[in-house]
C-alpha cells in the first residue's frame, strides 16, 4: 500500500511545485521528492514532506522523530524507521481541536526515514535485505527547508508572525541543526 492510498500527495517535479497554495487548508498533502533527489529514505524509498496549510503568517517546522540506526547491527535490529509516515492527527497536528495552540500554524512535517538523525549523508559500505544502505538525512531536511522557502510565507512584506521549529527524539537532532 503506498502512502498516496492514503493521503493526498503531490511529486515535486520541474514541471510541477506542489504550490501550498493550491492545496486544502488544514488537510495532509504529502510532498514527495523528485526520484533523481538526493532526498531518500535508508533503503532507497522515496522521501517526503507532510504538508497541512493553515495560515500564511504562522509557521510550524516539525522534524519527525524514528529512532537511530548507526552500523549494520542496529540496522538489521530495526532500531530506526525506513519509510515515511506522518504521525496521527493529535498534539499539535489537531488542526479542529480548539485547544490546540497551533491550530491555524501551517504545519511543514519533515517525516523521518533516514535513520541518521537528520545528520548522515552517505551510503554505508554494507548491504541489509538486498539493499544498499543510504542515509541522506541532511538531504531530506534541506528538501523540506528549501520548499518552505519558496512557498512565500509571511504577509505582504514576507515576514512571519510567528515560526516554531521543533521535533521528538531523532527530530530534536534534526531541529537543532536545521
């Protein structure tokens, strides 16, 4: 089952720039990677952003967190998640619970598949499953920071009114370094 089975998804291409402004407030777009993107999960499965617009003004950058995989043991052991998927709607992705203090943010998910904790960019000299072991980490974020940057947020003089940038156990690595 692919993830576009269940969300709605958008491929980043030079013909198309998954423009938030083209998608629905308040509701999962995924944003995948190009296939030629250095951006990939550790086994090679494309990478992807969650995106669910709110307003133009607040913006939530969340790095996604998925445990660690540092050498082939801990790889084999299933220490880290390889594929991305976004968290379920609760805490700050409850976008119609009227306590949630970042209901109306813009929420740019950076989902995790990397097992490098946002901080690899190499491909391991070991093979687990048949499979080469990528670990783009830095790529995956800068592919969520840089369609952020082109997506012109902020209000007419293109500063935002408020920016949060955070992110659990891997994902704190992540929002450190981003």
């Amino acid at each position: 089952s692919s993830i576009c089975d269940t969300y709605t998804c958008c491929q980043l291409s030079d013909s198309n720039s998954c423009e938030i402004s083209n998608m629905t407030k308040d509701e999962t777009t995924i944003v995948l990677a190009p296939k030629e993107s250095e951006a990939t999960c550790i086994f090679g499965s494309q990478y992807g952003i969650q995106v669910i617009p709110g307003s133009k003004d607040k913006l939530l950058f969340y790095f996604q967190g998925g445990g660690a995989c540092w050498d082939k043991a801990s790889t084999i052991a299933g220490l880290c998640t390889t594929d991305i998927a976004p968290n379920s709607d609760s805490g700050f992705l409850e976008k119609h619970n009227e306590d949630n203090p970042f209901k109306d943010y813009t929420i740019v998910h950076s989902l995790y598949c990397s097992g490098d904790v946002y901080s690899g960019n190499i491909t391991q000299n070991y093979i687990i499953f048949g499979k080469s072991v990528t670990q783009k980490g830095v790529e995956n974020a800068l592919f969520a920071i840089n369609w952020a940057r082109k997506q012109g947020f902020g209000g007419t003089d293109g500063v935002l009114d408020n920016f949060i940038v955070m992110g659990c156990s891997a994902g704190s690595i992540g929002a450190q370094m981003g």
